[in-house]
C-alpha cells in the first residue's frame, strides 16, 4: 500500500498543479518498490484533497453573483447554496481540473501501474477541497471516465493487514469540517457524530476562504492591472501556512514593488476579503462562537484583520501589518493556528478500545502540508502506536525565522507499508512494515 496526498490538482487559473514530471517519477518509485518488496497487490491512497474543486477563480470569472455561488444565497443543511445550479458550477470546474497536463500525467502514470504491478487498486479518500464529492456522486463519475484506475471513493482506508487507519484528516479541523456547524448551526440540536456520513456532507468556511479570498486575490490583481509576474507569484499564496499569514506575507511580497502596483495588490486584498466575510456562509459560521476574545472562529479572526488593516488608503497598510504582527506577538493566542490532527489521531477509537500490540499500528493523515510522524506507545516487541502525516506534494510557505520574510521548498513523500507476506527480507515473519520518503527540493525555476 502507498499513500501520498494533497496533490490539489486545480483548474490552474489562481494555483499552479504539480509538475507532471512529479508523477512520472512516484510511477516509476511505485512500480520499483514493488518488485523489491515482493508486493502481492499495489493499493494507491490517494488521501484527499486530490482534486481541488473550490481553488478557482470560476465564479468570479464567470461573474456568477455571491448569491449563486456555492456559499451564498439559502444555505441548505449541508451549509452549501440549495440552487440545483450548483452542481453544473462544480461540474465544470472539474471538467477544466482534469484537462490540465498534471491530472493527464496522473492518469496515465496509475493505468502504467495497472499493467506493470501486482493487483492495482486506487482509493480516493474524500478530503474538505474535494468535499462536494460526497454531494454530487456525477464529480465521481466525471473522475472515474477520466482516470479509470481509481474505483473507489471513501472516508477511510482500515486494514488490520496493513496495520493502518488513514483519513484525510480535515476531520479534527474546525475550519475545514462541518460538523461542529451542523450541530451549532445548520440543524441545531441533532447532535451528529464527527465521522458521521452527514457531517462529511457539510461545506466548512475554509472552501470559501479558498475561492473568494485566496482565488479572488489572484483574479482581482489581473483585472486591476497587476504586473503578471506579481500575480504569478501571488498563486502560491494557498501554499501559505499559516493563512492567517496572508496579509504580513502580501505586504512581504510587495514591499519593493512600484506604489501603484503596491496599490492594486491592497485593492485585490479588500475586495476579496470582502467577498469572504459577505457571503451567506460567512455570515452563518460567526453564528458559532460568540466570544470573539478567546475562542474566536475563522470569521471573527478575518473580520478583525479586515477592521486593523483596511485603512482609508494603502499608505497606512504596511504600518497597520506591522501592527498586527505586535498584536499577534503580544496575544499568540488569538492569532495561531493550531495542528489538532495528532491529538486527534491519539484519541482515534483504534488506539483508545484495542489494547497494546493491536494490528492496527499507525494513523495516517494529510491535510495540513507538513510531513511528520510522532509515536504514541513502543512496545519490546517492536510493535508501535504511532500517528504520521503524509505532507503534499506541493510547496509549502512559511514565515522565517526573522519574522520579516518568507521561504518555501517544494515536498514530495510517500508512505509505503507492507502486509506480513510482503516484503519478507530480514522482516520478523507475520509483522507488517512501513517506509516513510520525505523529499525536500530548493530550487528557483524559471
């Protein structure tokens, strides 16, 4: 079994996809590792967020009204726009998603894999940028013509032979996972479980946040006449981790542009995060906390950006960012977005109900870009209890150490395990075992 994840192949307008090149080279590593570990079948996860359906300039581009779009106008139960145009919206996107070269290398790079290894199978665990799966089974089968490998859709993978639990991960995401808004919002008092099929159904403010305020950036820099090797530049601004970083990051990113460029970038921030925080989906969200001290949501923490910076002109913004940055140095708290998913992987119920030494060894997640792997337990058996993430295939941006500039590197990682039968050299009999590949590139291209 291989699993990788976050490959966010988009519709290339506001996001660059991963280079085709990339895949040719996880074929080639799928097929080898097979032969060398003696694989008896090759199961593919591809662990969600694989096709990004909401990271696109669509709606705006289309100049479909915030009233139309997939988080405006009536919400239904599911948080999403109740408008049967909806669907056709999606459809299209993902049309567009899987005629780009990337999505086309991805294809022929699995059907190579069906012919030269063992039993191929492809699971495409459903994340929160490709969550309207779940409500439009026509994206699946859209999927399913374009790149026949992949058969099976899904929450989860368990296998006891492989010892593993894999999930997106999104789940433990307050952001990204709506749960916790079905309960406290969309249908107050049903009470629904965090796993529970309707909770995956729920649309999260972070799929607006992509479309209107990190996909509106992009568009409205074009159209305001933003040099494009600026708004090249700005289409990494999803690759940004934090994202609450994106105002210090954009003001960085301008800093030795001309003023009137410097101008139209601080014009492309205000419309889109006011196309956020004025849709329908917004609005409802802030519904969810009221202490806007403490425990603030997503909304509130924007709201209170969009009030600190957005000044009557662009001439006080780079003082009002560094005001920002005092303020987020002073109350971390308010500001800093935390990692759930390992406690999250703690608490999963194969580790808390099954005792010590169970098959199921390792929790696996994507979802928040950073490779890692941390161990719960270790028994003298060698047997383990242990969470990994699997990291992306994208950049990944982050502020340096300076606390004035930013820096990123592209990844690449690749999780392998292995049943009892399988990769048998110098391997207890009857153990299942895993390889983790992280791949780190720094490289300026042209």
């Amino acid at each position: 079994m291989v699993l990788v994840s976050d490959l966010h192949l988009t519709d290339e307008r506001v996001a660059r996809n991963v280079n085709p090149e990339a895949f040719q080279l996880f074929g080639d590593e799928v097929a080898a590792t097979a032969v060398k570990r003696g694989a008896k079948e090759t199961h593919v996860v591809l662990l969600g967020d694989t096709f990004d359906v909401v990271r696109s300039d669509y709606w705006l581009r289309e100049r479909i009204g915030p009233a139309d779009r997939p988080w405006g106008g009536d919400l239904d139960q599911t948080g999403m726009n109740a408008s049967s145009a909806v669907e056709r919206q999606f459809q299209v996107v993902m049309r567009d998603i899987l005629a780009t070269p990337a999505a086309q290398t991805l294809a022929a790079t699995l059907a190579e894999l069906e012919r030269t290894t063992p039993a191929l199978s492809v699971t495409c665990i459903i994340g929160n940028h490709d969550r309207v799966l779940w409500n439009f089974p026509s994206l699946q089968d859209q999927i399913r013509r374009a790149i026949p490998p992949i058969s099976t859709f899904g929450a989860k993978v368990e296998s006891a032979e492989y010892g593993v639990l894999a999930r997106h991960g999104h789940e433990w995401d307050a952001n990204t996972h709506g749960w916790e808004f079905r309960n406290k919002v969309l249908v107050p008092g049903e009470n629904i479980g965090r796993f529970s099929p309707e909770a995956y159904q729920v649309m999260a403010i972070g799929e607006a946040l992509t479309a209107e305020l990190m996909g509106g950036l992009i568009y409205h820099a074009a159209r305001l006449g933003t040099p494009a090797a600026i708004v090249e530049q700005l289409k990494d601004v999803n690759n940004l981790r934090p994202m609450l970083h994106v105002f210090e990051w954009l003001e960085w990113l301008g800093a030795h542009e001309r003023r009137e460029d410097q101008e139209r970038l601080y014009e492309a921030l205000r419309l889109s995060l006011d196309g956020l925080l004025g849709c329908s989906l917004a609005r409802q969200w802030d519904r969810m906390r009221t202490d806007v001290i403490v425990s603030a949501d997503l909304v509130d923490r924007l709201q209170q950006a969009r009030q600190l910076l957005m000044g009557p002109d662009f001439r006080t913004f780079r003082g009002r960012v560094e005001g920002l940055k005092r303020l987020e140095r002073a109350f971390p708290v308010l500001f800093r977005e935390e990692d759930r998913l390992r406690e999250g992987a703690r608490s999963e119920e194969v580790f808390r109900s099954s005792p010590l030494g169970s098959p199921v060894q390792r929790v696996v997640y994507g979802h928040t870009h950073r490779a890692r792997h941390d161990y719960f337990h270790g028994n003298q058996d060698g047997t383990v209890q242990m969470y990994i993430n699997t990291g992306t295939y994208l950049p990944l941006i982050t502020e340096a150490a300076d606390g004035q500039s930013f820096a990123s590197s592209i990844q690449m990682v690749f999780v392998y395990l292995y049943r009892g039968d399988e990769d048998l050299d110098t391997k207890q009999p009857g153990t299942t075992s895993m390889d983790m590949w992280t791949g780190i590139r720094r490289k300026v291209y042209l």
